[in-house]
C-alpha cells in the first residue's frame, strides 16, 4: 500500500503547491526540493506536444515515486496539474500504472471548484484495489464518467468527430471545459478510440474504433440452476416470474430506443461494477444462485453489509431475493451486467453518408475508413493499434 498520495499545482512565484494530501501528515516527497525535481521532469519542453499527460516514476534513496501529469493545458491555467503517490522503497510504481492515471483524471475533472480535495482520501484507500480491477471494471469506468459518456455518445452516432468539436459537446452535456487530451489518452489505452491529424482541419480528429455498452444479460447459470431443480421450487418459480416480466420489458423498451434504454442504464449498472463490494457479489452470482447465509464464508465482509449491498442490487434490478419455505433466503441475479465491446461496423456507411452530405471532408472520411479497416477484430494491426499519427 502506497505511504501517501499528494495532489500539486504551479504557482508561477512559489513553484509546487501541494493543494491536497493525505494522510494529512504526509511529508516524503514534498519537501521544495523534491517536487521541483519532479515537476522539472514531468515538464520537460514547452510545447502541447511535449508534455501532454503521462505517467512516470522516479527512485529516490528512502522512497519511490509513482508520478502522473495532466498536461500543459491545466499547468498554464494554475489548477491541480500532478498526482502522486509515495512509495516503499522496495514497492514497484509500474504497478500504479493504469490505477492513477485514473485516479488521477478523476480529480483533474473536478479540478476548477476544488470539489476533488474531499474526494482525496477516499481515492487513496481504493487505490490497492484499483490495481486489481479486471478489464471489465476498466472498461465500466469510462462509462461511469459523464465527461467521457457524452464523447463515447457522440463518436457512436457518427464516428468521427474534430476534438474541439468534442470539446464543445461535453461543455453543454457537463457544463464545464476540459483538457481533451486528458479525458482521450486513456480511451486510446484502451483500443477504443483513436486520433490522429488530417491536413487542412484545424485541430485533432477523434475516430471511434470500438463501441462500448453495458447490457442487462440473462443470467445463463441462474436459469440453468432452476430449470435442473439445484434451489427449491418456490423460490426457482419465484425467479422465473420476475425475471421473465423483467426482461420482458427490457427488451421492448430496446426495441423502442435503444440509444436512451442503454445510455439511462449505462450510469447505474457502471456504479455498481465499479463498488468493489457490490462487484464480488455479483460475480459470485455469476456462478449461480447462493444461499444468502453462506455469502459471509466466501466475503470478506460482514453479514449485515453484506446484506445492505443486496439491497442495494435488488433496487438496482440486479439482485432477487427470495425466501424458501424454511424462512432461508436465496440470492441470484435478475439480470448479469455485462460491459461489451464490439466493432462498430454501423459507422462505415454512416460515414459514406456525412461525406456525401458534406458534413465531414474527404480526407477525414477516408482516414476514418482506413482506421476501421485497421482495427477490425480480423486483423492483427487493429488488435495492436493505439492511436494513428
């Protein structure tokens, strides 16, 4: 576990500003001569291009770094601009690496009204289990985030999209003007974007090259424990009643607007992926139905907040509880919350029709085809692609 993680901005006469800490007794590494080596290499050039957001680390005699800046953009405005966190020395940053450029775009966001110093140490305890999230709580934090929602929106109506366009969607989604390149950089990461520049535009082209949603699936192993008789009978009829109304009227309401149903969703179901103990409940009942009562046995947790995230499930229609005729209460999933990915194969004739609509130039268009031909799944480059120059 990190000793401690420090949030700092430049001050044009003061240099680093440690604006947020915690513990709040944190004092390894932000001595005036360390946090100016650390800024001093972090912004190393003048240019946008030379210091766009990055991670990095640095090895000091008695501790180690693991260091992300947020780029030029938020150094030259004075807000919060680098996230780091203080380690043992025998600890290994790269092991930070995906979790802080997280954590750190998290406060980033919420950088202009100093709302993110509250959320500092709450951040700071969820770091050890930021390291061990699985790929689909990863994916499931981009669609937690409104910032990155409305951009992932947007890409999946029409592909391809100027950044400073970008820009001015999420300003009136989220009311607010961010650093693109920030909020992008981890969506490149990821294989779900990518950019690059066309001659004559006047700034960066984002390129959508997967879709991303989070779909309410039926749960293939509860239905296979009540059809085989592995939970008593009322409680399997009790099941099959509410999950089959339930996904009954999922369905139709996909049918009659799929954009709205899986976007009005998207925020709920990220939330609880992303509640590491709501989480290891639901893969738990991934395996199929559990008796409510052993759940303590195979959780680190306690009965009662174990009994409050079920709760919170059921109100999130993820969770069904139902008692036996011996009082036993049995818990399995109304729905399984699956984030999936797929290639976004809608997006070539849509395209074709914003090119001949003029909506979209003829090198933009034709860069935008030759990305989706990169990144199909049948071809080796899409599956190694991180962005296009």
């Amino acid at each position: 576990m990190p000793e401690g993680l420090a949030v700092l901005k430049w001050d044009d006469e003061l240099g680093p500003v440690v604006t947020a800490k915690t513990p709040s007794k944190l004092k390894t590494g932000l001595d005036p001569t360390t946090s100016m080596r650390v800024y001093g290499i972090a912004t190393l050039g003048e240019t946008e291009e030379s210091q766009k957001p990055g991670f990095n680390s640095l090895t000091f005699e008695e501790f180690k770094l693991a260091v992300y800046y947020g780029g030029l953009n938020m150094h030259l405005k004075g807000l919060p601009s680098m996230v780091f966190l203080v380690l043992a020395p025998e600890e290994e940053p790269d092991v930070y690496k995906d979790a802080l450029p997280e954590i750190a775009t998290q406060i980033f966001l919420s950088a202009e009204d100093d709302s993110y110093k509250k959320a500092v140490p709450k951040l700071y305890r969820q770091i050890e289990r930021y390291t061990q999230m699985t790929v689909e709580q990863r994916q499931a934090s981009i669609l937690s985030d409104p910032v990155r929602r409305a951009i992932l929106q947007t890409l999946m109506k029409n592909g391809t999209v100027q950044s400073d366009d970008l820009e001015q969607v999420v300003f009136e989604e989220v009311g607010k003007k961010i650093d693109m390149d920030m909020v992008l950089r981890p969506l490149v990461k990821m294989g779900i974007i990518a950019t690059g520049w066309v001659e004559g535009l006047g700034s960066e082209v984002v390129y959508l090259t997967r879709a991303i949603f989070i779909l309410r699936q039926i749960s293939r192993e509860t239905s296979r424990a009540v059809k085989t008789g592995k939970i008593p009978k009322e409680v399997g009829q009790y099941f099959h009643d509410q999950s089959k109304r339930y996904h009954r009227d999922y369905i139709a309401k996909l049918r009659r607007d799929i954009n709205r149903t899986v976007w009005d969703d998207a925020e709920v179901l990220a939330k609880q992926i992303l509640d590491f103990e709501a989480y290891d409940i639901i893969q738990i009942l991934r395996g199929g139905p559990k008796d409510s009562d052993t759940l303590p046995d195979v959780l680190e947790m306690k009965k009662k907040d174990i009994q409050s995230k079920l709760k919170e499930l059921e109100r999130a229609n993820i969770v069904i509880l139902a008692n036996d005729e011996e009082g036993c209460e049995h818990a399995m999933l109304k729905c399984n919350p699956e984030v999936i990915t797929v290639y976004p194969e809608w997006l070539i004739q849509r395209t074709v029709d914003l090119y001949n609509d003029e909506e979209i130039v003829g090198r933009q268009a034709a860069h935008y085809l030759e990305v989706l031909k990169q990144s199909h799944p049948s071809t080796t480059a899409g599956a190694a692609m991180g962005g296009v120059e």
